[in-house]
C-alpha cells in the first residue's frame, strides 16, 4: 500500500515534470516581457534624457534595476505613474536632474542658414531629417518626436524647437470646470 | 427549452411583421421644451448677397480640402475652390461670382474658437453661374455618378456633415435594401428641414429617388416627429410619386433624429454598436442632403448654399436661404437683430450645439440653426451638487449607457474604464445633463474623456512610429558596421594571398592589363563611332541650317571614299573636338539664358566672398597670361 502510493506520487512528478518540460520548451518567451512592457510606456521620444541612449536600453536598465522610473522628462508624471503600476513600486516625483517637461515641440531648420553638413541627420534617432551633403536639410515634421539631439550639433546653430500649435485638429475639450463666484461677505454661511 | 422555442418564434414573428407604420421606441429620451412655432410662421427668406464671404476650408468630417485658387483670381458661382483630397473629403465651391480677396486664417464657427484656414471672396454682384452640366442620372454609370458627386461637395446638411458621396458608394460589403429619410428633427428651435418639407416637397422627393437609385434601395421611409404635421401632410402628398415609399410620423422624443434611433424606431432594427447602419443594410439621409442631390444632378448646382433656422432672442425668427460664407450678424440682422439682454450666440440646437466663440463668423455646411441666447430662454445652470448615484441618467440615455459610471471614470481621468464602458458610443445628445437632479454637465465630462482618449491614443501611435523607426536605425548603422568590416576582411585576405604567391599577382596583373588595355580599345572605338555619329549630325544640320550650296567639309561620304585609315583618325580627332566645343558652347547659352550667375552666389557671408573674390582674381590672371601668350 505504502509502495504504491509512492509510485503513484512518482510517476505523478515525472509525468508533471515532463510536462512542464515540454511547455517551456514549446512557449518560450523570447527576450524579457518585463522589458517591452516598460518601453511601451515610454514616450519614444528616444532623446537620452535619462541618461541611456534611447528608451530602450532605459527601459532594460529599469527592467534591471540599475535606473530609477522618474527619469524621463517627456513621459511626464503620467509616465511614471504608469511604470510605477506596472512595477509595483513606490511613486516619485521627476527627477530635476534629467530635466523638466515641456510641452510637445518639432525641430525647425532655417533652410537659408543650413550648410548641409549632415550632422544632424547623423544625430537624429528616428531619421526625420531629409537631406545630404552640401545640400539643404529640412525636417519630416509628422516623424520628428521633439528630442532636441540635433541642436546641439549644429555647427551654424540653425535649428529651433517650434512648440506644437493648437489647431482644430488636435483641440481638446477641457475638464469641466466652474468659476467660483463671491458671495457678499454678509451672505451668511457658505452653501455646502 | 419550451419557452424560448417560443420566444424565438415570437421575435421572428414581429420581425416578420413589422410594417413601416409601427413605431419601435428606444429606451430613454426627453421632450424639452420645443420652440419651433416661433421661425416656422413665416417662409424660407432669401438672404441678399452679402459684402464678403468667408470659406473655411474645414466645413465637414475628415480631410481638409486641396486649394485650387489664389488670391486675385475671379471666380464664377459654382466654382470649385479646393477639391477633395484623401477619400474622406468634399470640395469648397465658390457661392457667388466674384474674386478671391484673402487666403488667410480667420475663426471659424468650431467650439474650440481657434482661427482656421479660409477663402475671402469678395462678389461682384453679378451672381453669375459657371456653365451648369446637369447629370442624366438615370442613364450613366454608378461609379461615374459617385465620381461627379465627389466634386458636387456636397456633406450631410443634418449637420453630421459627412461626404455624401461616400455614403452612396457602393462597397460590395452588404446590399442597401432600405432608405431612411431623416426629417425627424428632434431638436429644439430648429426648423430648417421642416420648412424645406412644407415649401419644396416634390424637389425633395425627386432627389430620394435619386438616391434611392443611386443605393438601390428597395424600400424608402421617411420619418417626420408628429410635431410637423404641415411637412408630414405635404411630403405624404409628393411621396406618391415614389414607388414604395412610406411616411411615419414618430413621436416627438428627442433624439429620435439620431440616425441609429431613428434606424429603431422606424424598422426596429437595432444596429450593433460596433457596426454602421450600411452593414446591416440602411442608409440614412438628412432630408436637406436628399434636397442637394437633386439640385446637384437635375441643374449641375454644387453646395452652395443652406437653410439656416435664426431664431431665440430675435425680434422676427425665421428661416433663410444662405449663402456659405455669409457673415452671421448680417443673418441676425435679417431675422430683426438680437435683442439687447442676448448674452451669446448658439450654433446648433440646445442640447447637441455650442456657444459661437463670437458673432463674427461664417455660415458653413453645418450651420442649421443659429440661436441667440439670453439668460431668460437659457438660465444658467445651478452649481453642480455631488452624483447622488440616482441613476435618472441610466434612464434617460437612448443608447443604453451607464452615465453615471462614465461620469466616475472621466472625473477620476480613468480612461481605460470609460471604454471600457463604451464610452465612443455615447452621442452627447445631452438628456443625461438635462434629467441630472444635481445639474452634473455630464456630457462635457464625456467630451473631455473623449478628446483624451483620441489624444493618448495618436500620442501612442506617434510613439510607436517613432520606436520601428528607430529600431529600423539602429539595425541599418548595425548592418552598415558589419559590412564594412566584411569589406575590410576581404581586403586584408587579398592582400595576405598576395603577398603569399607573387606569380598569382604577376599573372593577376598581367590578365588585368590585358583586360584594361582590351576596356581601353573598345572605349576607342566606342569613341570614334560616337564622333562619327556626332559628324553626320552635326553635317545633317549645317546642310540644314546653312545653303545647301556649301557642301560640308568632312562630310561622311568623303571620309566613306578615303581608305586612309592615318586621315580619317585626324578627321575623327578634329570632329572630337568641334564636337566639344560645340556641347560647351550650347552649355553657356544655355546658361546664360537660365540667368548668367549660378543661383548659390546670391546672399554669401564675407568670407565666401572673399573666397570667391580670390579665385576670381587667379582666373583673370591665368586669362591674362594666355593672351600674353597667344601672340607669340
């Protein structure tokens, strides 16, 4: 009796195991899920504020450990309550240090001052910037995600950040809100 | 099993036997205060054509139209202005002869009072049409028929404005059996399309038939609420022509004009919310667009033009014939002028339309209803008190949401939940702000969640763009290293081999100046047969251009004649050469003509100036000393 339990437990394991064995073989998971779902939630703007070079390798280092979720400027404060529900961690407000947000803008290139030395499409990390040597660069406004890595570069400082103008297009209703009124000071207590 | 068995049979049986005559309610809706006697006692006036006519280019749902004019251009009525771009799109028609004055960004009639891009046309008063091409709909093509109708610019004039012509497209998904005429116009103050039923009711029935052809719709119903008696009489009347058409009154609830409850009320049809009423097999049309078909295809008339309700604070409400373009006030002062406690201007009805962020803006395709409001007609709202979960709004919401529950998660900005909650269902027909106990602007609540989400949503997909692309550029600087490392390798092994077996080289060598020296002569012979060719021309031409009477010095036969092998190379040289100097010489005019100085020399800095300066002095040097030269 005492045998054949134990068999029975043995051959359970076995069998689980190999089991088991074989869905980990048949589903793996390539790469860390943990870390594609960090860079979801970061903005892309892949500008190296926080210090790594592009939101990816930011977001492997958060995956490991090695940086904190409040360095991201451009993802903004709902960025890092985002990744502080997906980690399970304790909010924090942004870091100062790797700089402040600032409302959505594209790089501009004064064509008449571009010299067309290349460097900032050398720069750029998603190659919105059209152009070639000793030619005229312009920017492709609808790619350019406002990292500002190409100002600096230019040797003949002709690229600005042009904040995004508010059209009809991209217009937002507003969170409703009520004037508050004042009431004479003889109007007794305040409505509840 | 029993008991659904006869469920089922039962639902078949009403489906079975639903007549256009029965009326299906919807769950909810309201019955504001109507105000529609007040603009119907007098008829549709026609407005004169005003001074100037403002055209934004954003007068319906998707694509901004492509300009076609500039500024200085005269223009004729019925001209288009900016043709449709994209498939979602209709084009901008000029409303009256005239010139275009301005191309410029103005505010246009749109909640958010930005400025937007429009047209000034300044008329001449002559209110002369372009030639007119009336369209024998009965005898042409779908597809061309669609094609012209995409240039007519004509929206849905119910004030949706969507293209029209995209609605009678013919996608292949699913066969339109039904046609719905909206004519329900539930709400409040407006009257424009009630007016157009009592005054032109055969011209709208002509143009169902258009677009009952157009969507090959067996059946048509036009819905009318029974607070327009008149209309529903006159259009009974002219709807005989149709064949198989129908005329239902449905109470007067707002919002039965919504076209998904009016899909309900008239056939019982609930539409899935995921699905457009095609899929399912009905159309809807305003009955102001149906109006516009006609016009459009029995006397070639673009949109132009719209019936606008002025009504509310005004001392005459009524409805007017109006040009698009046309200034409001000049509208107010049609209808007596505001009276003096207005305090803003509605475009729209009460409950769907917006405060005009001022009076001084154009009539567009979407202006049905201009009201002027004043705090006697619209008090201003009591504060907002806490939701006491009473769920009055449940009740009243006519596609079956839960607005109280949106309200929680658009308050609380959790968006995720409030799609959840279906929330890009909701149509902010506005009867759960009108029913709320606690005077909750719920809808506004609702709009704010919306144009979040939207936003999140583009900002998403930006972020994703930007992610592939720079995936995509990090693999290409990846892909461009290991080639040219490839490249390396490949040239240190060559060099290895070399050095390893000089014989391999020397024969190496050898086979290669075999091969440069082959290369070499056929670029010879390449060379003379092109001069040959150039000479023959170039004798063609001079026989051509000069007398006949001097023949040509080298011409081909002479060279055909001389076996001189040593002659014909010098021939050959010297051809070359005239050759050459003739394509320089061409080159310079050609210049020249273009405008003498390279385009780049313009607008330098002091130091390419110089540079420039400085080369220009060594080729005059040069010059000089060729022509010191020459003498010798």
């Amino acid at each position: 009796m005492l045998l054949t339990s134990i068999y029975v437990m043995l051959g359970l394991a076995l069998a689980l195991g190999a089991l088991l064995g074989i869905a980990a073989l048949l589903f793996k998971v390539e790469g860390d899920p943990l870390i594609a779902r960090i860079d979801a939630i970061l903005p892309q703007t892949q500008c190296g504020q926080c210090g790594y070079p592009g939101c990816k390798p930011y977001a492997t280092a958060i995956a490991k450990g090695e940086a904190d979720i409040n360095q991201c400027p451009p993802g903004g404060d709902a960025g890092v309550h985002a990744l502080a529900d997906l980690l399970g961690v304790e909010y924090k407000p942004l870091n100062a240090e790797h700089g402040l947000p600032k409302p959505k803008s594209v790089a501009l290139i004064d064509e008449a001052t571009c010299i067309g030395c290349t460097l900032c499409i050398q720069a750029c990390p998603v190659d919105a910037i059209l152009g070639a040597s000793k030619h005229m660069h312009t920017i492709i406004a609808s790619e350019c995600t406002g990292c500002e890595l190409c100002v600096a570069p230019c040797p003949v400082d002709c690229i600005s950040m042009v904040p995004l103008a508010e059209t009809p297009d991209n217009w937002k209703w507003k969170y409703p809100v009520f004037p508050i009124k004042a009431l004479p000071a003889n109007s007794g207590k305040a409505p509840s | 099993m029993n008991n659904i068995i006869q469920f089922a049979s039962k639902l078949i049986k009403n489906l079975a036997t639903t007549t256009a005559s029965e009326v299906h309610r919807f769950n909810g809706g309201v019955h504001p205060e109507e105000h529609k006697q007040e603009s119907t006692t007098r008829p549709i006036a026609q407005l004169p054509i005003p001074e100037t006519l403002t055209l934004p280019l954003r007068q319906h749902v998707g694509y901004i139209p492509k300009l076609k004019v500039k500024v200085g251009d005269y223009v004729l009525k019925g001209e288009m202005l900016a043709e449709a771009e994209g498939t979602v799109s209709a084009a901008i028609h000029a409303p009256t002869s005239g010139t275009i004055t301005a191309i410029a960004e103005a505010v246009i009639p749109h909640p958010s009072g930005l400025p937007d891009m429009c047209v000034t046309l300044t008329p001449d008063g002559k209110d002369q049409w372009k030639p007119l091409a009336p369209i024998d709909w009965k005898n042409t093509a779908h597809s061309e028929l669609i094609t012209s109708l995409r240039t007519s610019g004509i929206v849905g004039l119910g004030g949706a404005t969507f293209p029209t012509h995209i609605k009678l497209r013919k996608d292949g998904a699913s066969a339109i059996h039904t046609l719905i005429i909206n004519a329900a116009e539930c709400e409040p103050y407006i009257t424009c399309d009630d007016m157009l039923m009592r005054e032109r009711p055969d011209e709208i029935t002509q143009g169902i038939a258009i677009a009952q052809h157009l969507l090959g719709a067996a059946k048509v119903v036009i819905g009318i609420e029974d607070n327009k008696p008149e209309a529903a009489q006159a259009m009974n009347t002219a709807s005989q022509a149709l064949a198989n058409a129908v005329v239902t009154t449905v109470p007067t609830l707002y919002p039965s004009g919504d076209a998904r409850r009016l899909i309900h009320l008239l056939l019982g049809v609930e539409v899935p919310h995921h699905k457009r009423a095609t899929e399912v097999g009905i159309q809807v049309f305003n009955v102001a667009t149906v109006l516009a078909i006609y016009r459009y295809f029995t006397f070639g008339e673009p949109s132009v033009s719209r019936i606008v309700t002025v009504t509310g604070n005004v001392a005459s409400p009524q409805n007017f014939e109006v040009l698009l373009g046309t200034p409001m006030p000049l509208l107010m002062a049609a209808a007596g002028g505001a009276k003096p406690d207005t305090t803003h201007f509605v475009m729209g009805g009460p409950m769907m339309g917006f405060d005009l962020p001022s009076l001084n803006v154009p009539v567009t395709k979407a202006a049905n209803c201009i009201i002027a409001a004043s705090p006697a007609l619209f008090a201003p709202p009591p504060p907002a008190q806490p939701c006491i979960r009473c769920t009055r709004c449940a009740d009243a919401c006519p596609v079956n949401l839960q607005p109280q529950e949106l309200y929680w998660f658009a308050k609380s900005d959790n968006f995720e939940k409030a799609r959840d909650y279906n929330l890009f269902d909701c149509i902010e027909c506005g009867c759960c702000t009108y029913v709320c106990p606690s005077n909750i602007p719920l809808v506004q609540y609702y709009r704010y969640a919306k144009s979040e989400i939207i936003a999140l949503d583009k900002a998403k997909e930006a972020a994703d763009l930007a992610r592939e692309r720079n995936d995509f550029r990090l693999a290409r600087i990846e892909r461009e290293k290991l080639e040219r490392a490839q490249k390396h390798a490949e040239r240190a092994a060559n060099a290895r081999n070399r050095e390893a077996n000089p014989e391999l080289e020397e024969s190496d060598k050898a086979a290669s100046n075999a091969s440069t020296v082959e290369a070499k002569k056929a670029a010879i012979a390449a060379a003379v047969e092109r001069a040959k060719a150039l000479k023959l021309a170039a004798a063609n031409n001079d026989a051509a251009s000069t007398s006949t009477d001097q023949p040509a010095v080298a011409g081909p036969s002479s060279a055909e004649v001389k076996p001189d092998s040593d002659a014909q190379a010098k021939i050959d040289k010297k051809a070359l050469i005239a050759a050459a100097m003739e394509r320089a010489k061409a080159q310079k005019l050609a210049s020249a003509q273009a405008g003498a100085a390279p385009k780049n020399t313009e607008n330098l800095s002091a130091k390419v100036k110089a540079e420039i300066d400085e080369i220009e002095a060594i080729r005059t040097k040069a010059l000089q000393m060729v022509k010191n030269k020459a003498p010798d």
